[in-house]
C-alpha cells in the first residue's frame, strides 16, 4: 500500500514562493510510490516562531494526530524551524502520531534509525548555527561601541530640538509637532520627557 504524504513549505518573506518547493516534492513523492493527499503553508511566517504563530504547522501537527497521513514531507530542516527545542518538539509529535519525516536537502528519512539519529545531529547544528550569528552580531555592536560609533537613529540638531521644546513649552500637542517639524513621535516624546512637567507661564 502506498505511503500517504503531506507536503509542508514555509517561506521567510511574502516576496517568496512556495511554489518551487511543492514542485520538487511532490516530483520526489511521485518517484517513491508516495500518494500526495495534503499541502500545508506558512509564508511570509519565520522559522523561528513556534508552532502557536505558524498556523500551516499547526494544522499539519493535529491532521497527523488524526492518522490522514504516513509521512511529512519538507524541502529542508529550516523549513520546519530554527530552535532545537521546536525541531525535536516536532518531530516527535509525528513520531507520537507514527508519522515519519522527509527532509530533501539533508536526504533525513526518519523510517530509519539513522534517520532518525542525523535529524537530531542536524538539528543541533542549525541550532548551533544560529547561536553563532547571534554572537556575531552582539560582537559587532559592542566593537561598533567600543569605537564610538553611533548605534540606532541619529539624534536630531540642538536648533531642531530647541524648536521643539519651544513648541511643546506653548502647549501644543506631541503629534502636532512631530507633524510640524517633520520627525517622529517617538524623538517629540523623548523630549518631553527630558522637559518634565513645565508651566504654561514659561511659554514664550
């Protein structure tokens, strides 16, 4: 009897397509015998929001609770997730549902033992991957420091700021100003903040 397979993609950004990975797999699916009955999708969804945030995961998840397939199909483990936890969390929800796990690009098939064993060796590695660029770019914004650079939006010039604080001293509203001088609400905040509370009697 033909297994019956359940294609799930995902894709970062709304610009990307789908369309390219349901291909593929569904070409792959038909060269094992497997009978496509389902197609699962998050696009414009990270991989790295959990299962509550990506509801063609979700929906995958519990149809595979309810036995309508054999095996989850996926162009590569980063499709599925970045977080160790969730990777594993995952798959052994499908192992729970005895639904197995393709993965195309690590060539993972969890109907083996050694399936089994490289999705966890894998997984750790994208987990570890991961980690890494977040020590990099946490190393790159300290030396930006240490160098004295900048880090976020510029602050404004003193003429500009002394021209909002003039304004917000005679009583106008913040948005009112950040429309008049042509910045944000968030910089006409920060100064009001900065003034505290002032007396009407100082507006000039």
């Amino acid at each position: 009897m033909a297994k019956r397979a359940a294609i799930y993609v995902r894709v970062s950004t709304d610009k990307q397509t789908v369309e390219n990975q349901i291909r593929e797999l569904r070409q792959i699916a038909e060269r094992r015998g497997w009978e496509v009955v389902g197609e699962y999708r998050d696009a414009g969804i990270s991989g790295a929001k959990g299962r509550d945030n990506r509801p063609g995961l979700d929906q995958m998840l519990k149809d595979a609770s309810k036995g309508r397939f054999d095996v989850v199909m996926a162009w590569a483990i980063d499709r599925l997730g970045r977080s160790l936890i969730d990777l594993l969390g995952t798959i052994q929800t499908l192992e729970g549902c005895r639904v197995d796990l393709y993965l195309d690009q690590q060539s993972i098939d969890t109907t083996t033992p050694a399936g089994k064993l490289m999705f966890q060796v894998t997984g750790a590695f994208a987990e570890f991957e991961r980690s890494m660029i977040r020590q990099r770019i946490n190393a790159g914004l300290k030396r930006a420091v240490e160098q004295g650079k900048q880090l976020g939006r510029p602050k404004i010039g003193p003429a500009l700021e002394k021209r909002i604080q003039t304004q917000l001293r005679a009583g106008k509203g913040i948005l009112k100003v950040a429309r008049e001088v042509g910045v944000g609400t968030g910089t006409v905040q920060r100064i009001a903040r900065e003034l505290g509370p002032f007396d009407a009697a100082a507006a000039a």
